[in-house]
C-alpha cells in the first residue's frame, strides 16, 4: 500500500485519484503507524516549508518518514515535499528540513518571476527506475517560488531553467523529490507515479 501524507498542506486528493487512475492502491493517512505499515510513502506538500515541518513535529510524523526512507522503503516528495527532503531552507527565515539530501531551499534570483508557474522543461540528468519510458525534455506543471540546491552532484536526477539550472528532481536511493506536480502533469507525470508504484 502507498500511504499519502496528510499533514495538513497538500492536494492530497488529487495525488491519491492520480495513483488510483494508473490502478495502484494509495491510501492517505495521519498517523504515525500507518506509515509505519505502508510498503511506500509519498509527502506531497504546498505551502510555506517552515509551517510543514511544524506540522509533521507536532503529528509526530518525522520519525516515521525518516525510518522509511532509512530502511529502503520507496518515498516520493512532491513539490514541498521535494523541499522538506533537504537540510535546510531560507523561506521565511532559516527552518531545519527532513536532511534527507545535503543541501538547502532558495528563492529564485532577483528580477525571476515568482511563483514560477505552468508548464517546463525538465532534463534528465541520470537515469533511475523513476524515470523508465520518461523521454528527455519531457514538460511537467511547477507551481513554486523556491528551489533545491543540492550539495551532491549524484543528487541531482533531472534539471530545469528558470533563469538558472535547478534541480527539479532530486534523490539517492530509494528515495525521490520532484519539484513538480506529477499529478498534474499529463502522461508524463502519471509515467512517474506509475514507475514509482510498480517498479523504484
């Protein structure tokens, strides 16, 4: 069973009937021995980082995710969720993240539109089973105003220019962030969640 974060801060509906559209059993749940049980876990995430990780403390949902991720299980962030995989983010002041991934969250340069929103281009960086049948240069949704720069190089699995080269997918392991939303992103956003469910 894939278990959906809820925490409060996120389109978790829309992630659950994107999975049940490809025919994988995703369930979301708030409690700290649901993920406990799941065979995969997904954080989705809008919003401030600051504010989601005050949630997941005060839910008592970190220490689950972490052991997760720590015993080899499949995790996908999504957007947020990317973000709150990292050390650190700058977004309101300085917050601890996850520190799953070296690295930190950053606002976009100064004179870049922000949010960026709609529609670009991500280039794949290193193949992974997340990105089986995904072509280079496929298009997916962002929605976001931050972004994770990550330490490690291996880190980086696809990239996308917003005025600068970011790293829009990000993981090591088992473990995966994208910084947009594959649930909004047509066929090549349901290819991920699909590779996520059945193959990673």
């Amino acid at each position: 069973m894939i278990a959906i974060v809820n925490y409060g801060m996120g389109n978790l509906r829309s992630v659950q009937k994107a999975f049940e559209h490809i025919g994988a059993k995703a369930a979301i749940v708030h409690r700290p021995e649901e993920i406990d049980n799941a065979d995969r876990v997904v954080l989705p995430g809008v919003g401030a980082f600051g504010d989601a990780m005050d949630n997941l403390k005060t839910a008592g949902l970190i220490a689950p995710i972490v052991k997760a991720i720590a015993e080899g299980r499949p995790f996908l962030g999504i957007c947020l969720g990317l973000q709150l995989m990292f050390a650190e983010s700058e977004e309101m002041g300085q917050h601890k993240g996850l520190d799953i991934l070296p690295g930190g969250v950053r606002r976009f340069p100064k004179g870049q539109r922000v949010p960026q929103i709609g529609w670009n281009k991500v280039r794949i960086q290193r193949e992974t089973a997340l990105l089986d049948g995904v072509p280079d240069g496929s298009y997916f949704y962002f929605v976001h105003s931050f972004y994770v720069a990550s330490k490690r190089d291996d880190d980086v699995i696809g990239t996308t220019d917003y005025g600068i080269d970011y790293a829009s997918i990000a993981g090591s392991g088992r473990a995966f962030g994208v910084q947009f939303h594959p649930e909004k992103s047509q066929d090549a956003g349901l290819k991920i969640l699909k590779n996520f469910a059945e193959h990673v």
